[in-house]
C-alpha cells in the first residue's frame, strides 16, 4: 500500500455471510467493491446476526476487519453491537460509517451525531417507499449522505419521508459477468422441462400470496394472446411459495395449463443455466432495482420489465428492454411478440450483455464507490 496512511471507513450490518438474499449478495459485492476502489481504504464491519463459525470469503483480507456481536438472544446481540460500535467510534474515529439496512440507522444516529462522524444509511426498495415511523424516519433525516439501489427507489424515499433528493445518490446492484454469461441451453434441463422445439419466457421470482407485484399472473393472462400470434410458447417459472396454486388455478381457467411450468426452487448453482433457457426474461413489476434482469441480459437474454419502478436503471430507461405497464396483460403480450421477432437490437446477445456490463459491473461499481466515498 506504499507509504500513504490508511483511510478507515466502518461497515454495520445484519447478516451478510450467514443468509442468502439480495441485500446480502448486495453488501458483499459492495465489499469487493471497496477493496477495489482505493488500496488506502480500510474497514472496521461489525455484524449484529453472522456467526463468527461460519463462512467468510474474506477472512484472509487483512484490509477488512470484521467484529461479531451475536450473542445468546437478540436484545443481547443488539446491546452488543451498540457497545462495540460506540467504544470503537470514541477510538478510531472514522472517516464515515456506513449502515447496510435500515434496521441500524437510529443507532448510528445515536453515536454518530454526537461524535461529529459522518454516516450514511443504504437503502434496498419498498422498506422505504411509505412513511417511516419516527427514529428511522429522524435518523434517515439526520444521515449526511444515502445511498438506494436506483432513482425510483430515492425518488419514492424522498417523497415519503421528507428528504432532500440532493441527499441522495445511486449505487446500484451490479452482476458477475465472468458468471452471467451467454452459452447453448442444457439439453438436460431442455428435457426436464418439456421444452425443446419451444420459445421460452421465464421469470424468476417468489410466488407469495401476499407478493403478487412480481407479475406471474399478468404474464399468465398474457399467454392466450401471444399463443395465437406464437403457438410453440412455453413459460417457465423458477420459484415457490404459497401463491403457486392460485397461479395454477389462473392458467387451468385461461386454458394455458400446459404451457405454464412450475420449475420450484432451483438452487444457485443452477441458476445460469435457467435463465439460458429463455427466450425472453418476463418480469411486468414494481421492483427497487431487479438484479434478476440484469443477471438474464448478461446471459444475452432481452427483458420485459414494469414502467414505473426501478427497474428502470437496469434497463437504461428502456434502451436496453422492454417496459411495459406492469398490470397491462395486453402490453405484455405485445412486448412479447415483438421479443420473437428478434428484429429489435434489444435482442441482439452480445449487445445486450456488453451494454449491461458497462454499467453494471463490478468494475463499474468500485468506479461509484470511489467517487461516493471521495466526496
């Protein structure tokens, strides 16, 4: 690191090694994304759930300094985080500290302010789409800086909680390219599905009765009509939860049961696979971000998203996918049978994947990073 002294930054997180989720891969892409920024940079993470047993893919790095506080019940474990965090911040007295969820924003109000430190609290989505009750609210009011996912989602922060937008600014989610990558469809998979000789829409998503924005059911209702223009159409639906039999009811009615396949849970390691099984990644949403389209355009696959959402960065305002009005079958089936014509450069693979790189990247984020923690 030459001769220069170290910049230290802290981290507060829930869990980040111990659960899988997107707030989850999110702050450990934002990790290597620090380490990538600036070889100066230094960090303190201290983590309220992790076990300090399990796994951490960066345990070796000697610029990442990582303080456990689970304890043996959650008001012990939160006793603990306040303790460390506030004789660490009275010690080292760091050039910032950064919350990775909401949860933590009135704690680092609490120590922070006092110290004169800088914090900034990220946000993921809908935890901040409505009105906050009052110390998340006063200590989001209170943050030197935020940092949210995509413009609607500090859009819709702003308006709901009486902030500033110049308060806020954009890191968004980023995708492994070296992993997301285009390739020939399974032929297994092909065959466990019943896909072959078919085009193919797919959607990744949990199937919740009480989490019905992801759209599998307008893009149900959207079948009879792209069947009668595209009759060899099968959809694919990766995910599970206790809306699959209202969904299953929905095509039987429609007529369409036979052409809507419940692929359940897949696990990760799969999962490149599944989405190059897509003719059209189909998500008619109302997400923070969605790093599933992401994930599917850099496996070269053209994307149909919501039109009032934050899907609206990953899709570069449209110029890279379709978006539609998210509860508009009729629209979806348009996009749809535009999507196999493959005439649009929307379609074209390689394209695709090398616009959603340049902007989405883990290079790409670090090149963020720098400029937001520089500032």
């Amino acid at each position: 690191m030459g001769n220069r002294s170290p910049i230290q930054h802290t981290f507060i997180g829930l869990e980040i090694f111990s659960a899988e989720g997107g707030i989850q891969s999110y702050v450990r892409d934002l990790l290597r994304a620090y380490l990538a920024a600036d070889e100066t940079w230094e960090a303190d993470i201290f983590l309220l759930r992790d076990d300090p047993n399990g796994t951490n893919p960066f345990d070796q790095e000697p610029r990442l300094r990582f303080h456990y506080c689970q304890a043996s019940s959650p008001q012990l474990s939160r006793l603990n985080l306040t303790v460390k965090l506030a004789l660490h911040c009275l010690s080292r007295r760091p050039r910032r500290v950064i919350g990775t969820h909401l949860f933590v924003a009135p704690l680092m109000q609490l120590l922070c302010k006092p110290l004169g430190i800088p914090y900034t609290v990220i946000t993921h989505g809908k935890e901040v789409w409505e009105p906050l009750a009052g110390k998340r609210r006063q200590a989001l009011q209170a943050a030197d800086s935020i940092w949210t996912v995509s413009r609607y989602s500090g859009q819709r922060l702003c308006k709901a909680n009486g902030i500033e937008l110049s308060k806020v600014k954009r890191l968004p989610c980023v995708v492994d390219g070296d992993r997301f990558h285009p390739a020939p469809k399974n032929s297994e998979l092909v065959t466990r599905y019943g896909l072959a000789n078919a085009k193919v829409l797919m959607t990744v998503a949990r199937l919740w009765s009480g989490d019905i924005y992801k759209g599998v059911d307008v893009t149900i209702r959207a079948l009879p009509k792209i069947l009668h223009e595209q009759p060899d159409v099968k959809y694919l639906v990766i995910g599970r939860g206790d809306d699959q039999p209202r969904l299953a009811q929905l095509a039987e009615e429609l007529g369409v049961a036979d052409r809507v396949v419940f692929a359940g849970f897949v696990h990760d390691d799969e999962l490149v696979d599944h989405y190059r099984l897509a003719d059209a990644y189909v998500m008619p949403s109302q997400e923070g971000f969605g790093i599933v389209y992401l994930e599917a355009m850099a496996c070269g696959v053209p994307v149909l998203s919501g039109d009032d959402d934050g899907s609206a960065d990953p899709l570069q305002d449209g110029r890279v996918g379709w978006q539609v009005p998210h509860r508009d079958s009729e629209a979806v089936a348009g996009a749809c049978l535009d999507i196999f014509q493959g005439e649009d450069q929307r379609c074209q693979g390689e394209w695709l994947r090398q616009e959603t790189l340049a902007e989405f990247s883990h290079a790409a984020l670090a090149d963020k990073l720098m400029t937001l923690l520089g500032q």
